[in-house]
C-alpha cells in the first residue's frame, strides 16, 4: 500500500498559512484531503476559518484542531494519535496538510514521520514555509537587516541574537518550499532584499516562489515528493529535543462583550500593537446590530476586519506577544475599549 503524502505547511505568526490552505482546497483538484491545525492560543481561529469556507474538504471531518499549545512540542500526546485516526479511516485521505503553529519548529514534526507507527503509512511530501515578506523587510527578524548583515560580513560566525531571529531560521531551515506572501505589499528593491536574506537560510536547491493573499497553485505545493522524515536530522538550524523553549513568548485571550464601531476596534488593536511588544492578535467578536460575526486579524500594526458566517461560541481576541507583555494593560485597554463602544449605544 503507497503511504499518504503529508504536507507541512510552517511559519510564522500571521504569514499567511491559512490563507495559502483555504486557496489550495479550493483548487485542490478532486483530492481528498484533510487538514490538521495547530494554534498556540487558547481559542482556534483558522481551524474555525476553514471549516466555514464552504468548500468541499472544509467539513468538520476533514478540519482536526489542535489548539492551546505547540504542536512541536506535543507530538507523542496530540499528533502521532491523530495522525492514527485519519490514516485509519475507512476511507483514509488522499494527501494530509498540517499547519502548524506560528511558534513551532517543524523539524520535530518531520521527526514523527520516521516512527515506526507512521513511516509505513505516511511520508512527508514537503515542508512549506510560508514567509510575511513585509515583516521581513519591516525588520521584525533582524531590527537593523542592513546593520545585520554588515556585521555578518565582518563575523560569518554571528550567530542569531533574538527568539524571533532563531524562529525565522529554523522553520526556513527546514524548508523544501518557501512562499514569500504578501509580495504586494513591497516594491521590488525591497522583495529583492527580503528575497537575499531569506536564501541565507535555505538548504541547497530550495526554491521560493512570490505570492499575494497565499494564492499558490497546488501543483506547486504539492507533489514535492521530497520524503523529509529521511532527511529530518539535517533540517533546522540549531540542535534541540521535542521540547523546546517557548519562554520567550506569551499568548493570552481576552473576552469581549459586543462592539459598535468595527472600526474604533481596529484602531484599539493597532494602537496596542504600538505601544506593547505584540505580533498577532486574531478572534471573532460580536457587533451589535449585526447577526454575524466580526472577524478581527492583525499582524503587528496592521489590522484588517471582515465579518464572516461562522464562528466559534467564544467571542474576544487572542493576543500573542513576547514574553514580559503586560497582561494587565493590554486586557485593560482592549475592555475599556470594548466597553466605550458598548456605551455608545446602550
């Protein structure tokens, strides 16, 4: 029996990763699929964002969520058990996609695949890194990327200086594909630049295509053929076990009661960002007036809202940031926002 391929799709907070799978199961062609998705926060956002998109491999069979943890770092409790339903169904998926968490480091996950329970079953068809490419340029991996670099030149021994930096060299490391998202955002001069700071980080003979709103055509993702669980020790860039150090990072969720103004909200979420060390805040929130929910998603500063069909039962957002966020000050200024919008029309 031919193992099922599996797709591992990394990344960081707010690339792009759900987006980039929402568009593929859509032009999946006929495949049968299904998709296992892993979110740090307490509360799952893309899990709920794909089963809503109204597709066919969208369903509630065909979206497993793993959520409040890292999936790196709970591969014998959460994953391997998982893996074993899907590849025991009686009508077992023709191609499994795992998103994983914007924090995790995919080369653990690769590990798996060479358990005895799994290899015969399933091989790793490619690990696709989906890439923000306005972070990058923004600096958010290297504050000072020409400052970096110049010192890099001086010393090729310099070794990573921030989680971020670490994060963003792993998850490429591990790479066979690298999608350079968001690529409408920047002009060439500066995708050219994004495009040389993350070649640094590439094995041999990996390649990056450029993408707007993760709109990569399946053939391209898929069919990699690349088996990394034979390869796996030789991904990352850095030795470490399964249970890696997430100190660095906090995530916390904030309930919210019902909003007036979506906009007011995107404006609260953004000054947030300014003023406290967060990089992802996401979560559906109630509007008055409005029987759909209010779809909330920011990268750093940059804050988008759409309202959606569905949505989980819990309404607030999920904030994650680095460690040392003041937990009590961003609960503070998102309730007290909430909360001015709500009296403006009670």
């Amino acid at each position: 029996m031919s193992r099922i391929p599996v797709t591992v799709v990394t990344g960081f907070l707010g690339s792009g990763k759900t987006t980039l799978l929402r568009h593929l199961v859509a032009h999946a062609g006929g495949r049968r699929l299904a998709l296992v998705v892993n979110e740090f926060g307490e509360v799952g956002v893309d899990g709920a964002l794909l089963r809503a998109c109204g597709l066919p491999g969208c369903g509630e069979e065909d979206v497993v969520e793993l959520a409040n943890g890292c999936i790196c770092c709970t591969v014998a409790d959460d994953f391997l058990p998982t893996m074993r339903r899907l590849l025991e169904r009686l009508r077992p998926p023709e191609h499994i996609l795992v998103e994983t968490s914007g924090l995790a480091l995919p080369q653990p996950l690769v590990q798996a695949f060479a358990w005895p329970e799994v290899r015969t079953r399933a091989t790793v068809d490619g690990v696709v890194a989906v890439v923000d490419a306005r972070a990058v340029a923004d600096g958010l991996f290297a504050p000072d990327p020409e400052a970096l670099a110049r010192q890099r030149a001086a010393d090729p021994a310099l070794d990573h200086d921030t989680p971020l930096a670490e994060l963003f060299a792993e998850q490429l490391g591990c790479a066979d594909l690298v999608v350079l998202n968001k690529a409408d955002l920047l002009d060439e001069a500066a995708m050219a630049r994004v495009e040389g700071e993350v070649m640094r980080h590439l094995r041999p003979g990996v390649r990056t295509v450029r993408a707007r709103f993760g709109r990569v055509p399946a053939e391209v993702l898929l069919g990699l053929g690349a088996a990394a669980e034979a390869d796996a020790d030789g991904r990352g860039g850095h030795p470490h076990d399964d249970d890696h150090d997430h100190d660095a990072f906090t995530s916390l969720f904030v309930p919210l009661p019902p909003v007036a103004d979506p906009a007011a909200l995107a404006a609260a979420v953004r000054d947030l960002a300014r003023a406290h060390p967060v990089y992802r805040v996401k979560g559906f929130v109630a509007v008055a007036g409005r029987p759909a929910p209010l779809l909330v998603q920011a990268v750093g500063d940059r804050v988008g809202h759409w309202f959606v069909r569905e949505a989980p039962e819990r309404r607030g957002l999920v904030v994650i940031g680095a460690a040392g966020l003041d937990e009590e000050a961003v609960r503070a200024r998102l309730a007290a926002a909430a909360g001015s919008f709500s009296n403006s029309i009670s």
